[in-house]
C-alpha cells in the first residue's frame, strides 16, 4: 500500500471553495481537496495502526470508529477486533508518531487520504489521529453502489486549543449516561474539553469522602460518586477529552452550607435550593437588577478555618481529577452577603480593604495559593479578575462588553495584559439563540493572540435537565465547535446551516437523544398518539429567547435539583433552528429574487400545509392536549399563510396589498409575533418579506449578556 | 383525613370485569372496583408516609413516582420532596406497617384507595407499597378540565412470587444505561427479580478482584465493574427487585478459557468468540442437531484445582450479590468435549460414572457443595436436574415437553417431587413471537403449587445488542408480567392488547427507548430523512419468527461481541406486535360480522393508505434507501391490498370471486408470506379473511423449544 502526500501527479477535480461538497465534515478542515474517485467499502474492509503497542487511547479510538462505520454501512466486517501488528492489506492504516493523552497544546493535526489504495490518517500524536478517524467516519457516503468515501486529500490543524463544553450538572443533576453521550457528540465534532459546573446553590454534586456531609446533605441524593467521576474522565480521555471540575464559590454555594453553615457570612439553617426567587404568575414586569443584587449565600472569606477545609478539599479534588486545572467560579458575588456581616467588615477595616471587590480579590488570591499548592492552574468566570491577578491565572470571559452586566475587561486586553482568556460570551447555549448567532460571535476577536486559548459552549441548567438537556445543546454546539476549530474565513451560514442538519442527523445515528427526545416530547404531548400534524407545528417555533425565558420562568419551582423537573411543555422540547424553517427562509429569499415558478410552487405547498394542518390539529382535539398553549401559535400561522398565498397571487400578478389591507395585515403580523407557552413563530419575518415584497431582512442578532 | 376501607355506605358505579375501564393497568389488580367521581390534581398535590422514618425503600419510590406524576402532569408542585414526617393536609397517605427489602415471598399486597378526601395507599411492607404506588401511577387519567385519579378501591396481590426478567449481557454486552432502564420498566409493571446471565462462550462480563484475568482476557473491554454491580443492585433494590447472577457452566464457558484454559476439557489456546459457527451465505438448509452436537468449550470436571479456583470465585460473587441465589447455568452440555477427552473418560471409568450425563449430575453435585458453602441457593436450567437432585435446588424450566430439544420433567412434575421450578418456557422474548403467546402460555400449569414459584422472561442477545434490546423485551414483557402478577382468569387478548399498547407510551414517557430506538432506526434507514411513509410499511411487519430468524443469521459475524454489532436492518428494528395490526384485525374481524358501514370506511381508508404509500416510497427511491430488502413487502402489501378492496366490494354486492380469480389471488397470498429483510408481512391472514368471506383463523400458535 502506497500513499504520497504530495500532489504531483493527481488529477485534482476541484478545490473546495465554502460551498462544499463534502456535506457530513462539521467542523471543517483547513484544507480539503476532493479529488476523482471512491474508495468502496465492503465486508473485507480492515484496518491496523502503525503505533505504539500500548497506545490504549489509539486503539480504543480505532475499534470505535471501526464499528461505528460497520454499524451505519451494515456491512458485518469480518474483522472483528483492531489489535497492535499489521494484519496484511489493510484498507485502513492509521499511523501516530507518538502516543500521547489530551493535554492543551497538544498536536492535534492530521493528514488524512484516500485513493484507490485505501485510507490513510497520519497524524504526530494519538489525539491528531482521532480527529482524523472523526474526519473519516464523517466522509462515509452512499451511492446507489453502496457506501463509500471519497477519494481526498485533508490536511487538518485546529485555530485554537481549548474547544470546550460547560454542562451545569448542579442547578439540574445530569447523570452519567447523559455526560456520556455529550462526551461521545463533543468527540465527533473535535471539541476536547469537558467543563463540569459540579456546585452551586441548588446542589453539590460531587462524592467527598473526605467531607461526605457535602454531597449528603447538598444533593438530596442525586450527585456523581468519584467511582462515576473517573468513569467520566476515562472515558473521555479514550476520547480525546480532557474533564476539568469547576466548585464555584464564594458565591453559588448555599448546597455547601447545608452541611457547613458555619462557612457562610450569614447564619443558617441553609439546604439546597435556588439563589433567588421570584415570585410565582407575577404580572409585574421583572426587575432584574434588583434580583441580582440581593444578599444570597457566599462563603465567609474572613475566616482561616474556611481556607483549611478548602486545602483540604481541593487535595482530594486535585488527586481525582488527573486535568491540570481547576475552576473555582468566583461569578456573580454582589457582596451583599458581605456588607450585612458586621464581622466582616471589621475584618475589612482592619484589612485596610476597602470595597468588596477587594475583598473578592483577597479571597480570590487566596485560593490561587491552594490551587497551586496542589499544582493545578487556576480558572476562574471574569469576575476573578482584578489589577493584581497573578499572569497564570485563566480568565473565563462570559459577559459582553456592553451588555447588561458589568464587563471585566476585552478579551484581547487580558490576554495581551498576560492572561490566557477561554471565551464564553457568545456561546451560551442555554439562551435559545439560533445556531448562526454563536457561528458569528463577534466576542472572538478578529486577530488570534497566544493568550486567547479559544473558548466553551456553556449550557446552564435552570430550564433544563436530563431529559431535554441533549436537546438543548446539539446540534447547536456544533457550530460553536467549527468556530473554535476551523480558520476565521469558514464562515458562511447557509454552508454551516447544510452541514449542521447533517450533523443533526450523524449524532442521532451514534445515539444522542436530541431527536428523540424532541419526539419523545411530541408523543407526550399528544398523549402517545401520533405527532406527525403537531410536529409541522413545532417545527416552525422557537422557544422565547434569552432571560425573557429564563427570567420569566423562575417563579415556577424549576429549579428542583433532581433530574426530573417537568421541561415538558412545547417551549422545552423545541429547538431554536429547524430545517423545515432554514428551506422554507431559503425559498423565500430566492423566490423574492427570481420569481421561478418551482419555488413557488414550494412555497404554495409549505403554506398549504399550514393551513390545512390548523384544522387538522383543532380536529384532533388540540385543547384536550398537552399542547393547548400552542393553539394561538397554530392559528396565527394559518392566517398568515393564508396571506403569505395572497402575497404569491400578488407577486405574480404584479400587484400590491393596498393600504387598508394592510392595515389588517399588519395586526394579523403583529399577533403572530406574540409568545405563547414559551414559544415564538419562527417563520413570521419571512412571510412579512413576501407579504411586502421586500429582501429578507439580514439574520437578527441578540443582546448577550 | 379519614379512610374507610369498608364498602358500606359507597355506590358502587360497576364491578370491573375482564373489559376494563381502567385501561392504564398491567398487570391488572386482583380486585378493583370503580367508583364514580375523580381526583383532581394540582399545584398543591403533596404527600407523606406513615412508615419508619429509615425506610430508604419507601421514601426513594414515593419520590420517584411523585415527581413522575409531576413531570406528566407538568403541574409544577409546590412540595419538592417527601421526607419523613406528616406535612399537614396531605393528597396522598402512604402507609407501611413493616420496613422490608425484596426477597423471595415478602408481602407484596397493598389497598389502594381513592375518593374525596385523597388517596390512601396501604401496605404491609414497604415493598407491597411500591406495587401500589405503580399501580397509582398507571391510574393517572386526564380530560377536558385537566389530570386526575378515579374513585377506586384496588385489593391486589400477586398469584406468582418470583417475576423475572432474565437479561444475557454475555454474547453482547448490555451498559448499565440500558440495564436501569431496564429495571424501570420491570419497576412499572410489578416485576421483582432481574437475572443477569453474566457469562457465555462471548463474553465474561463481571469484573473479578480475584482473578483479574477473567474480566482482561474474556471481555474485550466491555464488562461491568465491581461498582456498577453495586450501582445495579442498588438501582434495583430502591425500587424493589432483587438481582440473581449467572455464571454459566460447565458449557458456555469459552470466555473463561481465555484467561484459565487450563481448566477446559480440550486444549486452548481460547478466546471468546461464539460457540459454533454457521458458514456465511450457506444455502443449504440448517441442520441444528448437528450443530448442536459439535463438541464445545467445556469445563473439565474432573480436575481438583477446577473446584478450588471455582470456590473462590464464587466467594468472591456470593459477596458482591446480596440476593440468596446464585444461578450456574448447566445448560446445552452435549458431553462432546468430555467424551473426546481420554483423561476425562478414564476418570469416568475410575468413578464408574457411566455417561456424560452423570459426569454432569457429579459436576452439579460439587458445585451444589460450593454454593451452599458461600450460604446461597443454587438455581440452574433444567440440564441441571437428575434423580439424586437436592431437593432445594431450584430448576428453571426452558424446554417445552414435546419439543425440539429434550425436557428435563414438566414443570407440576419437579414441583411435586420437591424443587421449587421457575418457569421460562414460553417466555423468551428473542424468539419475535406476539404478546398473545406468552401470555397464554400453556406451560404455566393450570393448578398453582408453591413449589412453581413463578417465570422469568428471557432475553438472549445473539442477534440484540444494545441499541435494540429495548424494543425487543418492550412492551410483550408486560403481558408476561401480568400472567405471573394477576389471576389466571385475567386472560382476554384483545383487552390485554388495549392495555399492553397503552403500557408501552407510559414506558416511552418514563424514558424507555423503545419507540426511540424503533424510529432511531426508521431514520437510519431513511438516510436521516423522513420516514413516515416507512412507518407505514414497517408497522405491518413482524420479525421472522423464532429459530428461523436466530439460526439463519448465525452464519453473519453477528456475536461480535461488543455493543456496536450493526442491528439496525428492517428485521432487526421491527415490532412482532402493532397497534396498527391489532387495529386492522380488530376493524376486520368486526366488519365480517357486522358488515357495517363504518367499519367498511375504516377498512378502504387503511387498504387505500397502503396503496397509496407504496408508490410513495417508490417514488422517494426506495431502492437507494437503507430499506431496498423490505421493498417486496411493500410491493406485495400492495397487490393484496388492491383484492382486499375488490373483496370489500365483492361483500357489498353478495357476491364471491371466481375459482380463476381465486388462482391468481391464492399466488398473491403465498408471494405475500414469503419473509424478505429477516420480516414478514402480518397482515396477510386478515386480508385472506376478507377475501374468502371466512371468520379470522384462531390466534396462531408456535412451537416452543
């Protein structure tokens, strides 16, 4: 078997421009060339490594891959298991340099090729070779000859090293098959850093053995025991996937005080339970600043015996999790709890500190003295940093310069003042934006700096938990994952909207339950009938965006820190993007421009479907169902379609909506924006631009925090 | 709050017969009597026990089902969690006289009552508590003005003590993911011991501390560890089901050989693979009394260091498994290895043991030795039985008498001798055979004896892995819980079919992947696309039936023995039970009788549906799909379809078709019972009903093993 790198002599079909031909690569390489050809596949279809005997990483990566391409072609391989040593003509060769685990920095490049010789995936470490074999499995295709993969030549390095995901486990405890499967969807898309939020006000999640009340008296039952934890990290080190623990505090920490109130800066009782309330079917509108600035339970940092718990704990913590970092939170600490502690402020006083963002910076130092006592670099949410913040300290960014809050500081500033920056400003998935938004985050900045290590999707779990939390991150995070991973100039929407449906549907194969469970959610919704009519609905909505959700629901008792709060309704099973809502935007902007007849007739039959499946829905009985929230929404897209086919009839004739007809229209428009169930009409500006004969207005962007 | 248990004084609306107006239930209560009015629930739904307050059964099953009835009902209520302790007016009591783990025997009864004033569950162990607490759970109704339970009164207990499932992780490995699903389900329907046949030629899938060995050499990675066994029996135990480990000997053992073949009765070297092999594409017809004469991988039972390693082993497992029992298999031993095997052979005539059925009864005897050293019960299957059997061995019955293979004594037969016997006959699921079937299953004697201490459900996993094994226990398992669960005059099929589909959205709603797995499945084959159309075909079909289906696949490497086998065929994804089937049989069988208009329009509409949906998948290139095997099914559904709408006409105008008409039509029919894809089409008897003018055929039966 031969393979040449070089290019000399290959017929090089085309280079692949943003619109690609190769639909299932998410994200995409730096540079891929497709050339003539496909390599067949077929029941002889082996593989063996060139590699060190003992790379366990390597050869648990191949044998899943391997599988995973024997399970979707349905071939029956006969090779059952890839072991060290060559075994003959290989159609697969994957060749590694040097075994090595994730660590940040680590070569992750790789060259993959395929011709007539079979495939090759060259790479310098084991953790490059298993972004290939993900490259790999995402070329296979099918042709009415059977499955394949594309001759190609792809040479691949990713633009930042850190890629990583944030799963809040603590407002809402996500158990371990879930992490799992996030694991295996963060594989696929190349991402290769784990987050755990693992405490917060309404639950500690982590075994202590050292100091069990923790997780005894702060979980009410539902936590990770550290046999489940290094579950998790080895399975996500086989992965590529480095798993680092955040324990936030000083704030966030009312599940710690259920055990230990005597850390807290005001007297107990404490137990688990949400920061805040907010009450219940209130009609007032909410003032989130005065939320925020309520007193809420934070760690007294005046106290020595507080900081010999904390040594304490972060050696066991230190020794459990093999990552060489460890988040300490340090967000949203408002001092009120500190103010109202007459202790304290003496303390301050005779500190000679003078606000409570000094007195944050003096707690924050020292647990930058424990953290590195147990030889870990210390990460922190922006709210740890401040003028003397030591340079190796991690700035996670998640706030918007300009935003609602406060920000600490452009991610460009820190990092070239010194300290590496991870961005999740942007990428917070928990806020319903579509996929293009995080594609597009205008908080990486323009020029990449070495301080800049990348950044992390970040899913929080008030409104969320293990039953729709899938749902809620993917496909999305794809997106996200290409923008960390791919050069700036991969940035083309409807090219990452094509690929992320194809994503969608490869991470549904390998298992996910982001479709399932949307479906899953339709049944119950229907009461286990058939959901095919709901389902052209819910296709079409969006759930409200950003805190008006989030806020808006936190006066029902959400935040019930087990894992089975009722995110059952239309609003939490939807997702933000759909295809249904892409093609339909798509027809709309071309026919605008060409006034083909075929796309016209596409669009005739999408709005004919509208209309008909209001009936439909109002015939099954749709206020008997779980769904009668939604009942406006499907109202509202019958009459609007019924306009929208007006529009056609116009448009072709050349006519216009006179000024009284649109006087009506534009109320029927302005009720069809209106939320109802925590859900929006997601095709409303689409139609308005056929009703108006207008281009399609540019993609909305959304306020970030 | 007060309850009256006493019936005086109550109207009593109707006593519940076979046809049930509780449709939710299954197994269906021994006694319910319905009463007129609802309970209501809201936001203020709460709930307390009178029990001990360490009751940690109790109290983690009424928080499971609290908070699943929330989720369903997404009222969000106000109560978070019970504790112990009465909390003022409570909507639900549930009281325990006695605190109680699982064991064989317990009092399983409980009274469940609901009126006015709330619902009362009382038991006299926290273990009858939890069968009444599923029992409220599958009482949830809902209607125009919202969610409630109905007026009740349910006296229940269970007719069999020992209601198993029975699940072979060996020949593919099972997560622990998909094994507390598992128990979930047994959860809901009453059932209280899960069997884990932990080891086979395939697989040695238990970690041993002992000997390590084991595990490394005979699992290829895929087993579960010490802590997930706990896991599992703790998972298990919280919701009253008691585990029972298999370690399968003497035959079945050719994962152990890997680590140990020392003590095989033919020289290794092993490594864990099937024990026989088909050839691949074989056409000629299987001959299954040879292949199951072939010598296999076999203990040898005359060496000492053989019993001193298997003592220790057990020791070791008898310490891990709370339960009582400890299961060692003894099935499918042909003596073959022991015959060929001159050493074995010379012993035998030292000892004169006169044939291999002897050397089995000796090898069973020194194993029975071991057990009771570790104080366990042993439990075999039914090879392990002979004349000099000790009496408190217990017998677990899978051949039918009369059967293919050799029974070893009817069931009432060993029963009476002495040894408790646990029923499996007529209950394995692999074998793709209807709900009816198992639920009529004539092997359960007609006179109860308390030595038949109940059946065990059977899930073998040569061609299941872990991506289907769920919808291939789910929903049937229900009908054979409620055989070992409710009186044996709760027999009607089509009332337990009306209850079973109904059992199957509530398992669906709690999060089993059964329905998600089946359409998982309809999207692979659909290349990601809409499959509904597909649905429309693959809900009329049933997996070939039993051996068929098991030994015509064996000659494709499919006991690759990790979870990633390519199960994802037609075949393999398909339901032997529908609601669209039943429907359609139902529908025919009434319009047959009652030549009623309605019933005729139902009938064209489906017969029409189906084809119409035909040249739909044609059109939508059928043949490039995933599917292409199935297309004859959907060809042929077709055709038959076309006669049956002929033959509804043909009734209409009293007039029959002519022996011509008949040649060609009795060719459609046969073409139409050939299997394609590893399917058949299930329709197909009902249509020929319609055609001939003949009542339905009986239920058909099949031959057990």
């Amino acid at each position: 078997m031969k393979f040449s790198l070089a290019l000399a002599g290959l017929f090089i079909s085309f280079i692949l421009a943003a619109q690609s031909p190769l639909p299932g690569l998410m994200p995409y390489p730096k540079s891929a060339i497709l050339q003539d050809g496909k390599y067949r596949l077929n029941a002889s279809f082996n593989a063996s490594c060139i590699a060190d005997d003992k790379d366990d990483i390597l050869y648990s990566s191949v044998n899943r891959i391997f599988h995973g391409i024997n399970r979707k072609t349905s071939l029956y391989f006969k090779q059952q298991y890839i072991k060290p040593g060559i075994v003959g003509k290989t159609s697969l060769i994957v060749k590694v340099a040097k075994k090595s685990d994730m660590f940040r920095g680590v070569d992750e490049s790789y060259t993959l090729q395929v011709n007539s010789e079979g495939i090759m995936v060259d790479a310098a470490t084991s953790i490059g070779a298993i972004r290939g074999l993900e490259t790999l499995q995402q070329l296979l295709q099918k042709d009415t000859a059977g499955f394949y993969i594309p001759f190609v030549l792809i040479k691949d390095v990713p633009r930042f090293s850190w890629r990583g995901l944030m799963i809040d486990v603590a407002r809402h405890f996500i158990p371990i098959d879930v992490i799992k499967r996030n694991i295996d969807a963060m594989a696929t898309v190349k991402m290769n850093v784990l987050h755990l939020h693992l405490t917060d006000d309404e639950g500690f999640r982590i075994e202590s053995k050292l100091f069990p009340k923790l997780h005894e008296k702060g979980s009410n039952g539902q936590y990770f025991t550290q046999d489940q934890v290094k579950d998790i990290i080895s399975y996500a080190r086989l992965r590529g996937i480095m798993v680092v623990p955040e324990f936030d505090m000083p704030g966030h920490t009312r599940a710690w005080f259920a055990a230990y109130p005597e850390f807290a800066s005001a007297p107990g009782p404490y137990e688990p339970g949400p920061r805040f309330s907010v009450p219940a079917n209130s009609n007032e509108p909410i003032n989130i600043a005065a939320i925020m600035s309520v007193p809420t339970p934070t760690i007294d940092p005046t106290k020595e015996e507080v900081y010999k718990f904390l040594d304490k704990f972060f050696g066991e913590m230190a020794n459990l999790f093999p990552s060489p970092y460890i988040h300490i939170g340090a967000d949203e600490n408002n001092g009120m709890a500190w103010k109202n502690n007459p202790a304290i402020v003496s303390f301050m006083n005779q500190k000679g500190i003078k606000d409570v963002h000094e007195l944050q910076a003096y707690f924050v130092k020292r647990m930058y003295g424990i953290v590195q006592k147990h030889k870990k670099t210390m990460i922190g949410w922006e709210e740890l940093n401040s003028p003397d913040l030591p340079k190796d300290v991690v700035v996670q960014k998640w706030i918007a310069d300009g935003g609602f809050m406060k920000s600490h500081g452009k991610p460009l500033d820190i990092a070239i003042k010194g300290n590496p920056v991870i961005i999740s400003t942007g990428f917070y998935t928990d806020h319903f934006l579509p996929a293009y938004i995080h594609y597009q985050n205008p908080n990486i900045p323009a020029t990449d700096h070495p301080n800049i290590w990348g950044g992390e999707a970040a899913q929080w779990t008030e409104i969320a938990d293990a039953g729709n939390i899938e749902l809620r991150i993917w496909p999305r995070t794809g997106a996200i994952a290409e923008r960390l991973w791919s050069p700036a100039n991969v940035n083309n929407n409807e090219n990452m909207y094509d690929r992320l449906f194809h994503l969608s549907k490869q991470l549904d194969e390998q298992g996910l339950q982001h479709i399932a469970s949307y479906e899953r959610g339709l049944r119950r919704l229907s009461n286990g009938n058939e959901y095919y009519n709901l389902k052209n609905l819910t296709d079409v909505l969006a759930p409200v965006r950003v805190m008006k959700n989030l806020f808006g629901r936190l006066g029902n008792p959400t935040q019930l820190s087990n894992n089975s709060s009722p995110f059952v309704e239309g609003g939490d099973i939807i997702f933000p993007d759909s295809e249904v809502k892409r093609t339909f935007r798509k027809n709309i902007a071309k026919y605008l421009d060409k006034k083909d007849p075929e796309t016209e007739f596409l669009l005739k039959q999408q709005l004919e479907l509208w209309i008909a499946n209001h009936n439909v829905l109002i015939k099954a009985g749709m206020m008997q169902s779980g769904y009668a929230n939604l009942e406006a929404h499907s109202a509202n897209l019958q009459k609007i379609s019924v306009t929208g086919l007006k529009a056609l009839e116009k448009i072709k004739t050349g006519q216009v909506f006179s000024a009284d007809e649109m006087t009506e229209i534009q109320k029927e428009l302005k009720d069809a924006r209106m939320p109802h169930g925590n859900a929006e009409l997601d095709v409303v500006l689409e139609i308005e631009s056929l009703i108006k004969q207008t281009l399609l207005p540019e993609p909305k962007m959304y306020p970030f925090f």
